[in-house]
C-alpha cells in the first residue's frame, strides 16, 4: 500500500499469537521499516516507551483508569492492555526499540466511549483492549468448524495458522491472515460495528494513519485482523475528545491471559504458546513432534511433584506422545498442537467419562497448558501508588510474592510485634476484598475477653488477580489505610441506606474490623459516624453485641481506643435494660448470657474500670424488684449476684421464693431454673441449699407434669459442662442418704427417660380402663 510518499505495509494480526509473532519478526528484520504504528490507545504513548526497560517482565499490562473525579461522560471502568512474549504487538515494539524506531500508536484514547464495551463499562467491571470475540463465533467460524471438523474458532485457527510457524513466508502468511479476517468481517452485522465501537476507532486509525504517510518513508502497521479492511477508506471526520484517565504499568499472569479463563484476551492456554514460540524461535531444527513430547515429559514433572505421578507413568506418557503424533497426522497438520495434545492426554490416562473436563488428569493437563508464568514491573514513573504501597508493606513484613501457589503464614499475636503488623495487614487487605490471603485459624476477632490462642493463620498468595483488587480501588486513595477508611465509611453509609441507621451491632462491628486493620490513625471520622447511631440505637439485644464487640481486645491497639465509644454504649445499654421484659425465646437467652457477660467484665478490675458500674446495679435493681417473666427474674436475679446488689443468701432466698409462691405452675419454676443457668450457671452448682431446693422440687413432681416441664429442664441442664455435672451428681447421694447406691435411671439419655415414663403412663392409663386400678394397688 502507497499512500503520499510513504510506503505502508499492514501487518494484520490475532492478539497473542505465536505464528504471527515469529512472521512479523522476520517480517521487520527484512524490511527495515523506519516507523512503527501499532494498534493501541493514543495516550499510553509513553508506558509504550517505558516497555524499553529491560527489568521489566513479560506479562504485563498497561492498565487506563478513570480520573479521581470521573466525569458523567466516564466511566469508572478499568481497561487492559496485555502484552505477553509471544504478543505481535511486543515482539514489534522490542523491534523498534532495538533498532532506534520510533512508535506510533494509532488507537483512540483509552478512555474514549469508543474504547469501552458497554455491557462491561456498565457493570464497572474490567474491560479489555484485545478483544476478539469475532474468532470464536459467528457463520463464518462456524462454516469451518463443520467443514474441517475443528470443534471451535480457536482449533480452526490453529489448524490454518499456528501450524506455519516455522515456515518463512512472512508474506504468504499475513496474506492468508488478511483474507481470513476480511471473510470474519463480512459475517458480523453492520450494526455491531458502531454499537462495540470499531467504526470510530478506525476512523481516528485512518486519521493518524494518513499523519504519518506525509512524512514519508516505511510504516509498518501493526493491527488486528479485523480492522484491515476498513483502513483502505478515506479517513473520515476525526473523532471528540476523551476523558482524562490515569496510566499504570502492572504485572500480569497466565491465568488472565487464558482466553479460556473467561477474559477474551485472545488464544487459550497460553503456556503451550510460549513453548511454541520458544521452540520455533530461530531453531531450524525444531520438530513438532519435539515440542510435544518437551510439554509431556514436563506435566508427568509436575504431577510427580504434586504427589500425581501414578496418573501419568512412562508408559501412559508414551502412548499420549503417539496417539497426539498419529492425530497430528490424521488432521493434516505438521504435529501436534494444542488441541491433539488434549485429546491424546484424554485418550491415554483418562479411563472414565469426561463430563464437562471433569477427569482430574485432563484439568492438571489443561491448567499445566495455562502456564503459572507472572511478570515482573520494576518501581518507576507508571507504577500505581497503592499497588506499590502494598507490594512493599508486603515484602518488609516478609510476605513473598514471586509465586503464584499459596504459601501459609503463622503470625504469633501476643509475643511479636512484626506479626501484630503482620496481621493487621491482612486483615486490610482482607476488608477490602483484595483476595491475597485468607485466615484459616485463630482467635475470634469478636470474643469478649482476651483469647488463649496466641496464633493466627493465613494462607496467602500475591497476583493479578490482587492487583486488579486493588486497582478496583484506586479511586479511593493512594496508601492502604486510606482506602480501608473510605471502605469502612462507605459501610456505615450503606447501614443507613439500608434501614439500619440505628443498629449498633452492625456498625460496632465495622468499628472493630477498623481496629484489626491497623487504623488507628484513621478513626475520629469513623468513631463521629458511630457515635451518631450509638446515640440513637435502644434495642437492649443489639446494644449487648455492639457493646462485647467495642470492648473485645485488639492486638497492638492503644488500650485507650474506643474508650468513648465503649462508654455511650455502655449508658446507652444501662438505659435500654428497662426493655428486657418484652424479649422472649432465643433472643431472651442470648441477652441473659449477654448481661452475665457484661456483669463479669464490670466486676473484673482489669476490664472496663472506667465504666460506672452503679448505671448498671441500679437498672438491675429496678428490674429485679418489677414484674419479670419468670425465666428473666432468675437470669436478672444471677445477673444481681454477679454485680453484687444481692448477696448470696439474699439470692437463695429469691429463688426459693420463686419456688416456694411467687409461681405456681411447675413450668414457670423450671423457667427459673433455666434462666440461672443460662447467666451463671456456678451460681447453682455451687449452692447446696438451691440444689436441695430443685431436687425436692423435681421429686413433687407426678409424671404427667415431670413429661410437660421436661423439655424446659433439658434446655436448663443443657447449659451445664461435664464437670458441673458431676458436682452436682456428687450432691444427690447425700440429699436421700443412698450412700452412693445404684440409680436405676442411669445411663438413660433425657430423650430414654422421657419415653420410658411415656410409656409407664399410657400402661397406666390402659390399666386403668380395663378396670385393674384397684388389683394393682392391692399388689403394690
């Protein structure tokens, strides 16, 4: 193609691919062009200079962002551009760079409405730069499937491409290449053309394409296949501007590489790329057959280090490398290639039914093919503040992050600083989603009192795929601690939105997480948020979680943290006790153990000492002293002993006045009962006067009431451990002076003991209208 006095010569091409990689590599080094114009956004002009720097790792990815402040007219979606070793787009670019020749991108801006799929930019979701949908679908693709018997777009290209990549014929090639893509453009309706914005696009290609042609001299072009055909047309009206965004340089992997993975990037597996590049770069000696035999020698490595190796003997391997030559063969092509390896893989070591890639052998094949390869981006200019400042907090606190496999990690909370650190790390990265680690074991964060367990364990593992976390974040700041606190506000603005702008618990619970975090330098505008629902929140059950969760310990925080918080909590619980009458059935048991809870912390001098303990002995008082449900006066009555406004015989002398009068049916005892148990069970163990008391109680009992209160008596036991037990089985001798003899109900379950006295009673009752009441008292 002549255009004014500059020769141009297009290079069409397919994102990723190896065959087009090595052709236009040769392609450059005979024709010597004297400027270079690839298919990418006009703005990462420079991050493509900065490609030059030989730190720098493939795979990569130039990473436009939106501006701090996006404008209506943006979105806030992120956009990719990767570039892997074997990209035509790279390969070109170390090209020009090598042999001093400028580079021209040609692309609109990355930000431009064009630029973005709009199902993606909907969503906020990742959008990328090298889609290329059109050759896995479509009647054309399709056509070619039935015809050569190719079961997708990907095989029929590796059919009629990959497989020439060790001929010569640059031109022959990217011809074949050209008409290819012409009959794939034909089969797209012309609106999806304007709609996923390739008509613009081209239009602002054609414009820098003709820019260039004035100068004069040899332009290489490098674009994808599909844009080929439009750059003939006249350039047309240039395009309106972009919005600003933001440029970054980041690292990439195979993972999100693998068009298979769902990301569209271009080929599939590209680890078996990067082995067909390698093998075929520059190597005239380089077979098919080699290549194949390389990878399956180097998967029955893999799964020998997996512990696998018994999948994929010698023998297996072996046949798999025949069976994949033979197929080769039977398809026409010069060896195997991706798709034959699989299939002789499946063929060979999977004896069962494949459903759906299920075979665990063929999923290790298919993820070995993936390739676990990430790259490497140096500090510099194009790097992002917030993935740098994680990356170095990471690596000072001795995280490592060359690998892609987890690695676990045991922090030691009470004993080493550099773990405390260490953990409050991940529990920031942990509360903003980034996916790099995830705690396995330790203490709960939301206990009242400070855990026995000193270790906490994560399994963590550093990637793209945390990067791109990060990246989703980036509006929100530029360090970690920054973003955690607009993540823990943005939160406590949801709970309002939600309804639930006057639950403690919930933003209690938020408070906490900021403390694991490590913000303590961040927390007045939190704490003024929450200040504001404690203020209005009142009902006593959520007040008791808020409050267990503000005073729970956090390792490394100033002991004076929260003490505010802790304290409007605290009046506004002593405020709301009034309430507890109105609870019933698990929300009632879990506010007794929670006042019992809160009662021994008030008590214990080295917790909450600053608290006014009389709020609290006062409410309890006036509830003790009004109108309770009888499962409530025995908590409310154990909760009084614990703080002490009763002492211990005063607390007897309730209960048994509970059981004595105050009520009179033999269930609401029994709720009593449980309702001691339920806050501080020790009160009973411990009193032989109130285990007297019961058992006397249970004696009375005939069978039928014993049947009706029973499940209220199993629900108060239940709360007993194994030792309490005993010690009060230990008592029951002595109060009917059986020295110790044998119980006949002994070993009965509650649920046995239950249906045996069932039983006995409908014996009873059958006994009864046959008439023999009176013969069997006679024999009794």
């Amino acid at each position: 193609m002549a255009s004014g006095g500059a020769e141009i010569i297009v290079f069409p091409i397919r994102h990723h691919s190896p065959a087009c990689a090595a052709m236009l590599a040769a392609a450059l080094d005979e024709i010597r062009p004297s400027r270079l114009l690839i298919e990418a956004p006009a703005d990462f002009a420079d991050l493509i200079a900065a490609l030059a720097d030989p730190r720098i790792v493939a795979p990569v990815a130039i990473v436009s962002m939106p501006d701090r402040t996006p404008s209506e007219a943006d979105s806030r979606a992120i956009l990719y551009y990767p570039l892997c070793d074997h990209s035509p787009e790279l390969v070109a670019l170390r090209w020009a760079f090598r042999n001093g020749v400028p580079v021209t991108p040609i692309d609109l801006p990355s930000r431009h409405a064009a630029m973005l799929d709009p199902a993606a930019a909907a969503a906020g979701g990742p959008i990328l730069l090298t889609r290329e949908e059109a050759f896995t679908a479509g009647a054309y693709v399709r056509a070619l499937c039935e015809r050569t018997g190719a079961r997708d777009g990907n095989e029929v290209w590796d059919r009629l491409f990959e497989s020439r990549i060790g001929h010569r014929d640059w031109r022959g090639f990217f011809q074949t290449v050209e008409t290819y893509c012409r009959h794939l453009r034909e089969t797209i309706p012309p609106q999806s053309h304007v709609d996923d914005g390739r008509l613009a696009r081209e239009a602002h290609m054609r414009h820098v394409l003709a820019e260039a042609s004035a100068a004069g001299g040899r332009l290489a072009v490098v674009v994808g296949g599909l844009h080929v055909p439009a750059l003939e047309a006249d350039a047309g009206p240039i395009s309106e501007p972009s919005p600003p965004g933001r440029l970054a340089l980041v690292r990439y992997d195979y993972a999100r590489l693998d068009r298979a993975g769902g990301y569209a990037a271009g080929l599939p597996s590209p680890g078996f790329y990067e082995r067909l590049a390698r093998a075929f770069a520059g190597d005239a000696t380089a077979t098919w057959d080699g290549l194949a035999l390389d990878i399956l020698v180097g998967f029955a490595d893999r799964l020998r280090r997996d512990g696998l190796a018994t999948a994929f003997r010698l023998p297996t391997m072996l046949a798999a490398a025949e069976t994949a030559s033979r197929l080769a063969a039977l398809r026409g092509l010069p060896g195997p290639g991706r798709c034959e390896l699989i299939d002789a893989v499946q063929t060979t070591a999977v004896k069962e039914a494949v459903e759906a890639g299920t075979a665990p052998v063929l999923a290790a094949f298919e993820t070995y093919l993936t390739g676990d390869r990430i790259g490497e981006v140096p500090p510099g200019r194009f790097v992002v503040p917030l993935v740098e400042d994680v990356r170095a907090r990471a690596r000072a606190l001795g995280f490592s992050l060359d690998r892609a496999a987890p690695a676990s990690r045991v922090l030691d909370l009470q004993r080493e600083p550099r773990h405390r650190a260490a953990s409050r790390f991940l529990h920031a990265l942990d509360l903003i989603g980034a996916g790099f680690a995830r705690r396995t074991a330790g203490p709960d964060p939301g206990q009242r009192r400070r855990s026995t367990q000193l270790h906490e364990t994560w399994s963590y593992a550093w990637g793209p795929a945390v990067e791109a976390a990060l990246f989703d974040r980036l509006l929100d700041g530029d360090r970690l601690e920054t973003v955690c606190r607009t993540e823990i506000l943005r939160r406590l603005a949801g709970l309002a939105e939600d309804g639930r702008g006057r639950e403690a618990a919930p933003a209690a619970a938020l408070y906490a997480v900021a403390l694991r975090a490590g913000l303590a330098g961040e927390l007045a505008p939190i704490a003024s948020r929450i200040e504001a629902v404690l203020a209005e929140a009142d009902a006593l059950p959520d007040l008791l979680v808020a409050f267990r969760l503000l005073a729970a310990p956090a390792p490394g925080a100033p002991e004076q943290t929260g003490a505010a918080l802790i304290g409007l909590c605290y009046r506004r619980l002593a405020a709301s006790l009034a309430t507890l009458a109105d609870l019933e059935g698990q929300q009632a048991i879990a506010t007794a153990r929670g006042l019992a809870d809160l009662a021994a912390d008030l008590t214990d001098p080295e917790n909450l000492a600053a608290l006014d303990r009389t709020l609290m002995t006062e409410a309890v008082l006036d509830l003790i002293d009004g109108d309770l449900p009888p499962f409530l006066l025995g908590a409310v009555a154990a909760v009084a002993r614990l703080l002490g406004c009763l002492g211990e015989a005063a607390f007897e002398r309730r209960v048994q006045n509970a059981f004595a009068g105050v009520y009179e049916q033999a269930s609401e005892r029994a709720a009593v009962l449980s309702g001691i148990l339920a806050a501080v069970p020790r009160f009973l163990v411990g009193s032989p006067t109130l285990i007297g008391m019961v058992d006397r109680f249970l004696a009375g009992l005939d069978d039928v009431t014993f049947l009706a209160v029973l499940p209220e008596l199993r629900l108060a036991f239940s709360t007993l451990n194994p030792i309490e037990i005993e010690r009060v089985a230990a008592q029951i001798p002595g109060l009917h002076r059986t020295g110790g003899a044998p119980n006949p109900a002994a070993g009965l379950t509650a649920l046995e003991l239950a249906e045996n006295t069932a039983i006995g009673l409908r014996l009873a009752e059958r006994w009864r209208s046959q008439g023999l009441t009176a013969w069997l008292a006679g024999e009794t």
